[in-house]
C-alpha cells in the first residue's frame, strides 16, 4: 500500500507497523511478535540515515494511542483485544494526548506552510512549553545569518534542557548550523561527560563532525573507549580516528579496547581500529604484533587480516 503510494520511506519496518496501527489493525499488530530482540541502542535523532528495525513494545503503544486520540477515541473498545500490559501503557498514553496535545502528529486544522516559515519563527517555536514543538522547532534550525545570534542562543538554551529528546535533537541541529558560537560549543563539550550514554556519544560525535575537538574531549573520548555501550566506544573511536595522531598517553586506552572487540570477535570494531592505526602510526603491524604477542597471540592471524583489509577497502572506495 505504501509502495502504491508512492511513499518515500516505505522500505522501513518501522513505517510499515506504523501503517498497519494507523489502518485500524493495532490489536492484531500488538499481540504478535516477530522480532525478538532489537538493537540497545537506535538514533532517534537519525531515523532517515538509519531507520529503526521495527516498532519496540513501548513505540507499539503510543502509535496505538495516537491512533485513538487522532479519532478522538478516549476510551476505545478495542483496546480491550490488547495484553494487560500494553492496554495499561495506552491509557497513560492517551490521557496524556488528551490533556497536553503534545505530539509530532496534530490530525486537525494542520497548517502546511508550517515546513516553509522563516527561521524567526521556529526560534521563536523552541520557545514553546511543548517538548515535541520544542523538538520539531529545533531540528528545523538551520545557518541563517539574518538571525544568526538568536540561533546560537537557542541552541545553547536547548543543550542546557533538562529533558533528554530537546538535548540529543538539539545536538543533532548543531551540526546543521555549524556556526554555533562558542557557548554552544562549551554546552557541547560539558554534555560528553553526561550520565546519560546516548548523549554523551552524540555530542561527542557533533564535536568530532564540528573540528572542535580539544584536549580535555579527548582525553574524554579515551575514557569513552572502556565503556561497555557500543555506541559509546564509536563515538570515543570516532573522535580520535578524525586526528592524524594521537597522544602516547591514549595509546594504552586504545590497545585494551581493541583487543576487547578481539576477545569478543567485534570484527565492525576490530576493522574500524585497524583503519585508526593505519592513520595514526607509520608501522602499523609492528605495533600489533608487540601489543598481542605476549598474551594475545591467538588473535594476530585476525588483527593481521584486519590491516591488510585496510588498504583494500580504500582501493575499493576509490
């Protein structure tokens, strides 16, 4: 149906459950489980680059309660076919909805020149008590020397937000305006030593993509490499892979991460760290072998492989 359409994003598993709860087949969709597990870690803030698998249970019920609140159901009858589980999480949902209205998706008197407005008035739409207009506004933010200070400000304003989607989409925007000041620039450092692990790898990442990596990130992104989150380590990884050399003082970092993804046959991870080193020193092997002979000798055939593949994907990639 979406293909026939012509829908542009109807090749995502998620937009096909979204599409199957929106034609009024929630319950059915709800009680069945075809994928057990999902990835631990998906970029909200990404969706177009690399969409999310499937629905998880908790996506599952607030597309089921933006159904019945887009119908102006407040109790519907078929929510009754859904688990206890689910049927509980759909009626805070829902209550919510009817209370606050706060949601991407607004199913009445939708105004289509929203998307075209000036950048005035998406400034002045970050500045709302909704968190999801405060988002949509903030995404939309983009270079525009006209009202460049204001720009900063929010954006510095918005990576001070208490809640976590206004930060990591407020992250994401950075690297749409570029030119975000230093004050952004300082919010975004101090937020790579958040608690939270999402938007620490995120504003790590924005800062990598920005060139404006400094000592202390650094050091940061050294400690990022010990943590057990895969999408922490990649953003530690990812931030001292843009340097064409790294400090002495990180290398012992770099070498217990890389034999951890050795131990774990992480061999995304084993190829990305053979890729750094190949940047970072002019004998790349030598390194390798002195680093796993004593006590890793059983992984070299593969962190050997893992070298030698280096120079052929840049062949490829040429």
């Amino acid at each position: 149906m979406l293909h026939q359409h012509d829908y542009a994003y109807a090749h995502f598993p998620e937009f096909v459950d979204l599409a199957v709860i929106a034609t009024g087949l929630g319950t059915l969709q709800s009680n069945l489980d075809f994928v057990a597990s999902a990835p631990a870690f998906w970029d909200t803030t990404q969706w177009r680059l690399i969409p999310r698998p499937f629905l998880d249970s908790q996506g599952v019920v607030y597309t089921n309660a933006i159904a019945a609140w887009a119908r102006d159901e407040k109790d519907p009858q078929w929510a009754n076919g859904l688990e206890p589980e689910l049927k509980r999480g759909l009626g805070k949902s829902l209550k919510f909805l009817h209370k606050t209205n706060d949601s991407f998706f607004q199913p009445a008197n939708a105004d289509e020149k929203l998307l075209n407005q000036p950048q005035k008035k998406w400034l002045a739409m970050a500045e709302s008590k909704m968190v999801s207009q405060q988002i949509i506004a903030v995404r939309h933010l983009h270079k525009d020397d006209s009202v460049l200070p204001e720009t900063q400000a929010t954006l510095a304003d918005k990576l001070r937000s208490t809640h976590g989607g206004v930060m990591v989409n407020a992250i994401s925007a950075t690297e749409q305006v570029v030119d975000i000041g230093d004050t952004a620039i300082e919010e975004l450092r101090f937020l790579t030593q958040h608690r939270d692990d999402t938007i620490r790898a995120k504003a790590m990442c924005a800062l990598t993509r920005l060139g404006k990596l400094e000592e202390t990130t650094l050091q940061t992104a050294g400690e990022m490499l010990a943590s057990k989150k895969k999408h922490v380590i990649f953003a530690g990884l990812m931030a001292l892979s843009s340097l064409g050399e790294v400090s002495d003082h990180l290398i012992p970092a770099i070498n217990r991460s890389f034999i951890r993804s050795l131990q774990v046959c992480d061999y995304e991870f084993v190829n990305l760290f053979a890729a750094a080193f190949t940047k970072w020193l002019d004998d790349p092997k030598s390194h390798v072998e002195n680093l796993l002979r004593e006590d890793s000798t059983e992984y070299m055939e593969i962190a050997m492989e893992a070298l030698d593949n280096v120079g052929e994907q840049l062949v490829g990639l040429g």
